[in-house]
C-alpha cells in the first residue's frame, strides 16, 4: 500500500508530522563502484522512530535514542552485488518516549514536527571502530578501577602507548596499536572472580507515552533489529558448551501482536528461539502490574501466557520476569509456583525512596510459605550498555556478596530502542576474562539460575510482600480505569460461573471459550504496569475504557445466554405468576439481601430474599424482616437508622457520629470524632505526577465542610433506609452520597457521586475508629497481609499510602471494623483511622 503511493521529493532538513503521523520515504540508492572491498552503510537520522523495508520485508529498525542509525548494506562491497536499489523507510512520528510537550512525562505535543537530520551512504572503517573500542575500555579501567589498583596504571599506560603507536594516517600502524590493548586483555583473572551473565533486553511497555497500537511497530522495529545482530554474529549462537547471544522476551501479547501483523518476521523469531538465541521469559499475557489485578486475573495472565509459549515454541517459561511494575503482590510466589515457575527476576525495588532493599539474591516467600528464588541484577538497571562503569557497579552494589558469586547484567536499549548494539556485545567481548574486571559471559536466564540455586545454601529469606516505596499514586489515579477493572473481573467471573452450571445441567449448552479468551484477554493487557496504574497518556486511556465498555457488553450477553439455558423453564412465562423474580448468585455461599426488582407499572419495588450459594431460586412472595429499617431524623438534622443488627447516627453534614451493634453499648467511632469525613490534600509530587503521592501531602490536610445539601431522608426505612447529601470540595468540585442500610444488612453502604474538577488535589474519606491494634489487615489475591498501623521504623513510614483490593480490617480480640470497597485500591490505616483514597 505504501509503496503505491506517489512521493514527492525530500531532503535533509524538512520537517514531518503531526505528532502519530506515519510518513514513508522512497531511498534511490547507488554506490560509487570506486567503493569496491568496503563495509557501506545507509545512515538515517531523525527524531522519529524509523524501520527500513527492503524487498517487501522489514530489515532493520533506526532509532537516534537506540544507537542504530545505520543499516548495513554490505561488509566487504563486491562486484556481483547489486549496486543500485532501492529502500523504504517508515518514519513514526513520535519520539522514543512519545511526545510529551516539554518533558518526557507531559501530554503529548498534538503539533510536533520531527526533522530528518541525516540521510546518506558511508564507508564505515571497522579497523578505526576496533581502536576505539579497545581505547574506550582501557580508558575506563584507568579511569574507574581507582588509584590503589595497578591494574588502572597498566591499562593506562597501555591506552598511552597506543596512542604513541598510531598513526591516524597509516592503518599499518592500526595491529600494532590493537596487539598492545589486546595484552591487557588476554590477561586471565584468577577462579575467585565474580561471574557476570550479561544478556541481551529490550523491554518495551505495551503502551505508555504511546498507544498500544505503536507498540506493534516498537516491537517490529526492535526484534527485527536483534534478528540482523545475530545473523552477523554467528558464532554466537547458543550450544550447550559455548552461551550466544540471547535476547530475553517477554509478554505473550507482543508475540501476538508480531504473528497477527508481521508474519514473516515472527517466523524467523521461531527459528532463534528453537535455535536458544530468542529466550521467551516471563510466562505471562503482559508485563501487568503486580498488585492491582485480582488473584484470578493473576492467574490468567499465568495461564494465557504459559499456554501460548506452550502452543507457539513447544515450552514453558520457568522464570518470571517483571523488571518494571510498581511493586510486588505476597501472592505471588505461591501463583509462580503454581504454573510452574519458580525463578523471578526484577529490579524495580532500586527504585525505593526510602530504604535500600537488603537483598540482590535471595529466597522470596508468600503468604502460604511458598518460595521462589529471586534475583536483582545489581546494577539496577535492565537497560545496560555493556560499559565497564557498569560491570564494576554490578559487583560493588551486589549485597550478597560472600553468599553467590554470579549476577546479572541486561543490555540494550528498550522501548522500541532496539535492544542490544554490536558496540555492546564488542565491549563485553573484551572484558570476558580481563585481569581486575569482572569475569563477563554471554548467558541465558536458565544458566543463570541453575549457578544460582547451586550457590543457594547461604541465601536469605524474605517474607511478605515487595512493597516498592515510589509510585504510590497509581492504586489511585484514573478512578474509571480502576472501576473498569473491578467490574470486569467481576463480569467474567460470573460469565464463567453461570456458563459452567448451564453445561453440567445441559450437554448441549455451548460453552463460550473462544469468546471468554477473547474478553480475558483485553482485560489482561488492560492491567499493563502503566495501564491499570493510570501512568499512560490519554489516547491509552480512551484506548482502556473502550475495551472495557466491549467487555461489559460482551459479558452481558454471554451472561444472558447462559441464564437462557440454565434457568429456561423458570423463564417461561406460564412456569410463575407476573411477580416472581428470578434470583441468581455466584457467590460461594448462601446471601440473604434486599433487592431492586421491577413493580406495578415500570416502578422499582425493594424485596428481602434469599438465594442459594452459586444457585439461584425463583422469588414469588420475599421474605418478611425480622425487623425493618427505622429512621428518624432529630432537630438538630442529624438522622439515626437501625435495623436490628446495626444502629448508625448521622449529622447534618453525612457524618458518622456513632456506629454500634444494635444490641451493644461498645461504639465503634472514636471518641470525639466523626467517620465518613471527606479529606482533600494537596498532591504536588517531586517529578512523577501520575505515579506519585509523597509523604507530606500528609501535612495539607483540609476537612471538606462545606455543605451545598444537607443531610435529608431519601428512604424512610421498612426493607431499606437511607439519608443523602451534597458537598463541595475544593474550588469546583462536588460530592453527592447517599448513605444506605438494608434490613437485615450488617453494614451501611455508602454510594459516592464526585464531579471531579480538581488540578494537584488528592481525596479520601477517613473513618477513626475506636479499635487498638498494632496492625491493620488488607485483603489481597486469594488472601490477606498484615501491614503496621504505626510509624515506629523508616520502613514503617515509608507505607504511608497502600495497596488493598475489596477490603482493609482494624480489628482488636473480639472487636473490628471493617471498610470495604467496589472500586478503589489506594488506602491506609494509620494509628486508629482507616482512610480510603477516592
């Protein structure tokens, strides 16, 4: 389709876009037969990501910020090669971090330009490209191994005499130099030195500062990148004695994107990962978030991931590889191990504000005693370059030194940067045994970690949850994304639920797989680790909410489909009287609650009814109360309700100023306080805006006072009670609840309207409580943890805002108050005060 387009002509200088914009280039080359016997190169720079086309097919990907703005047209130019031909270049106009208008984290700039700096035919001079490698290395072990090690001397004066040796303009003086730098480098190192496993990366996140659409040329530009580095590094392929060149993927849901869209290019991936050079790691759908996403959902992206590696490459992954989420889920080893998995790489802990984890290598423990072996590469990056800065910095930062004597080292530029360089692999290639650097080889992530469980007997333990102190603003930011999240889960659960009941009652019934996977799997790249978080531009978030208005609608249908099988006789219209109600539950226990269902002429009638644990019944006169909701309002506006099991007392403003058992005198508010009262912050975070919440939006506290509707009786009690009110919270924004309590109910429910209009401000409702407990209890996947209510230690304080799924509990012996939630994650409970993060 490009290449049938008409072109005009273009030249160096000229400007394109907008900002998304694809332009496509037309290259007419020809190479001056004078260049006979020379390595010619194309050379493109511009500062839109570019991939080169050749004969229909995509060769290489060109990206400034990655170091690859040539593309190799020949290493040794011969005659019987063609000498003219013709290239295309695709050129995206964004940036390798999109194309945010005057930082990198801003929105993107919908008008910017992007200059093509550089188009032309060289002769690249492999001889010069040698000398300054090997002088680069000998300059920084002069320079970074310090004054105390003779070696720095040596390398220096190594590095002088090359000078001294060579003559710019005579490459007869070029072996000479080279002999002398390449006797520092046959210099051995003794057994005791420390191992590096330095593998190729390229992390690319499925959307960020770009849409996920952008993504599937990232991931073209970069992988095809590798594929020509490794054909021009053959004795680097993989075999059992002799580790090649690998490059790590991840992330199913790009391996699909790949096979769907550039087919020809995933069929030589198959090839390398059947060879052992491309290594699929991770065995998840995404790289998702490790906190957010329910225990099931963690599953899924489990299963869906390990079974396309299954399908697509004949094997498993038994490393979990998430290098870049905002924090790590108690539940997760027990998962890993579950799906076979039970080696977990990742470095985002480096990241802490606050505390320096303990750890590089160490046993990880989850909430049932589940253990995965676990490594940070301790050079705190997985975007690595090859430079002997790094390397040294790997073994000075390793924390568990004495205990193992390997690591990890991964190198390449990521996000559509294009992974590894030939400059990186010659770097590493001098250091691979060079007296006074570490010891550096080209490795896989199963070599690695079978070294590591052999060295394991001395590792430490560490129990709980990875708790990443930065980014803690993303359990909240972007309310409807993390509202979509939770219904959707909620959607399929009960897709699946009552599908698999209309097929153990009906073998005819179609079970809806294909279209389950489907759903399931927008759902899952919803919780990418810059999704789900809200840490991604608009256009990702419109892309978000779409898919989960297809899922809500896709599941509703499923969902009708299968209640039509399974309840089909019920629903007929002679099996019940015009006011039976059929009530389904797939829940795993028995509920007992007041329901909406449809009265006389289109009204809503309320009825108390019971259904069975994962089952449903037919409802044709409701239960009677044991005793109906009483409400009364005082004259001083403030309105009690109670129902039997629970008594609450509002004032005027919503507030709770009691809550008790009904037939208990112990109060659960605090003296002196009020629980349901809204709290604005300021939120002016160091730099990440969207990620971040810092400690001291703590010191801004403002109680929202300011009543635009007092507190009035919208139910007047019987089967259901409830009050309503109308604040306004900072300058232009509203909040509109209506507090409800159901007979027979044990809890008040609270339902919460903001017409948010806030810029830099942070809400939350707070509840004090009168419980004392050292510790707060908060729901997580299949479980719970407990997390200190006290400050006592930096370790403590530093979980100031955190994570929690449907529920966090305060509870003391035979007394607790417990705060739930349908759509919120961000939360905390210091000293007695619950508070969730609206």
């Amino acid at each position: 389709e490009a290449i049938a387009q008409e072109f005009r002509p273009a030249a160096v200088g000229d400007c394109f876009g907008p900002t998304w914009e694809t332009c496509w280039f037309k290259v007419e080359l020809s190479i001056p037969p004078a260049w006979a016997g020379q390595e010619v190169h194309f050379v493109w720079e511009s500062d839109g990501e570019g991939m080169v086309w050749r004969d229909a097919q995509l060769v290489q990907g060109l990206t400034k910020e990655g170091e690859k703005t040539s593309y190799v047209l020949t290493s040794s130019l011969k005659e019987t090669e063609p000498h003219s031909l013709t290239l295309y270049v695709e050129l995206a106009c964004n940036g390798l971090f999109g194309a945010g208008k005057g930082s990198m984290i801003a929105p993107p700039d919908p008008d910017r330009r992007f200059t093509l700096s550089r188009a032309e035919l060289v002769i690249f001079n492999r001889d010069v490209y040698e000398l300054l490698v090997d002088l680069e290395i000998l300059l920084d072990m002069a320079q970074l191994l310090g004054e105390e090690n003779q070696r720095s001397f040596q390398a220096l004066y190594a590095a002088n005499q090359m000078v001294n040796v060579c003559d710019v303009k005579d490459p007869s003086t070029f072996p000479a130099a080279r002999d002398l730098a390449a006797a520092i480098f046959s210099q051995r190192n003794g057994e005791s030195q420390h191992t590096i496993h330095a593998m190729g990366h390229c992390h690319i996140d499925s959307a960020w500062l770009w849409p996920y659409e952008e993504t599937i040329r990232k991931c073209a530009r970069s992988w095809v990148t590798v594929i020509r580095l490794m054909e021009c590094n053959p004795e680097l392929t993989f075999t059992c004695s002799q580790l090649g060149l690998t490059s790590v993927l991840w992330q199913a849901q790009q391996f699909e994107w790949v096979r769907s869209w550039y087919p020809g290019l995933y069929a030589q991936i198959q090839d390398y990962v059947a060879k052992g050079q491309f290594i699929p790691v991770g065995g998840t759908w995404v790289e998702m978030d490790g906190n957010l996403p329910s225990g099931e959902s963690m599953v899924r992206q489990f299963l869906q991931g390990q079974r396309f590696f299954q399908e697509q490459f004949g094997r498993t992954c038994s490393e979990f590889w998430l290098p870049d989420t905002f924090g790590y889920s108690a539940q997760l080893p027990q998962l890993m191990r579950g799906c076979g998995i039970r080696r977990f790489l990742t470095q985002k802990l480096s990241w802490n504000l606050v505390n320096a984890f303990p750890h590089h290598t160490f046993f990880w423990e989850g909430i049932d005693g589940s253990q995965v072996l676990t490594h940070f590469p301790p050079g705190d990056s997985y975007g690595m370059q090859g430079r002997v800065e790094e390397m040294l910095k790997t073994v000075k930062n390793n924390k568990d030194k004495g205990r193992v004597n390997h690591s990890a080292v991964l190198f390449g530029f990521g996000d559509g940067g294009g992974g590894p360089t030939q400059k990186m692999l010659d770097r590493m290639k001098r250091m691979s045994d060079t007296d006074g650097l570490p010891r550096v080889q080209l490795s896989t992530p199963d070599h690695l970690f079978s070294v590591l469980e052999k060295e394991s007997s001395q590792l430490c333990t560490w129990v709980g949850e990875l708790f990443l102190e930065l980014h803690n603003g993303t359990y909240t930011t972007q309310a409807q994304i993390k509202k979509g999240n939770r219904e959707c889960e909620r959607i399929l659960h009960d897709v699946e639920v009552l599908s698999t009941l209309a097929l153990a009652q009906d073998s005819t019934f179609q079970y809806p797989a294909s279209q389950l996977q489907q759903l399931w799997r927008l759902l899952l790249l919803n919780q990418f680790h810059d999704v789900l978080p809200g840490s991604c531009i608009q256009l990702v978030v419109e892309d978000a909410l779409q898919y989960y208005a297809e899922i809500r609608s896709a599941g509703a249908r499923l969902q009708e489909e299968a209640v039509q099988s399974l309840c089909r006789e019920l629903l007929q219209p002679s099996c019940g009287s015009a006011e039976s109600t059929l009530v389904l539950n797939t829940l795993p226990w028995e509920r007992t609650e007041v329901i909406s269902r449809p009265g006389p002429a289109g009204t809503e009638a309320l009825a108390l009814v019971t259904a069975p644990s994962m089952g449903y019944t037919v409802v044709r006169e409701p239960l009677l109360s044991p005793q109906p909701v009483a409400v009364l309002k005082q004259e001083d506006g403030s309105i009690t309700m109670e129902n039997g099991v629970i008594a609450v007392c509002l004032d005027a403003m919503g507030r709770l100023t009691s809550l008790r058992l009904a037939h208990s005198e112990r109060e659960s508010i605090a003296d002196g306080c009020c629980a349901n009262q809204f709290a604005l912050f300021d939120d002016v975070p160091l730099y990440w805006d969207a990620w971040d919440v810092m400690d001291y939006h703590l010191e801004t506290r403002k109680p929202v006072t300011t009543l635009l509707k007092p507190l009035e009786v919208t139910l007047a009690g019987g089967l259901r009670g409830s009050a309503s009110f109308s604040l306004r919270i900072g300058e232009s924004s509203t909040l509109t609840q209506e507090i409800i309590l159901d007979a027979a109910c044990p809890y008040v429910r609270f339902l919460t309207q903001v017409d948010w209009k806030e810029s830099h401000k942070f809400l939350k409702v707070e509840f004090p409580v009168q419980v004392r407990s050292t510790n707060a209890t908060y729901e997580i996947q299949f479980g719970h943890l407990q997390r200190p209510t006290h400050w006592n230690t930096s370790w403590d304080w530093a979980r100031f805002e955190v994570w929690a799924h449907k529920w966090l509990d305060l509870s003391e012996h035979g007394f607790g108050v417990a705060l739930l939630n349908d759509s919120k994650y961000g939360a905390s409970a210091h000293r007695n005060v619950l508070s969730l993060s609206l």
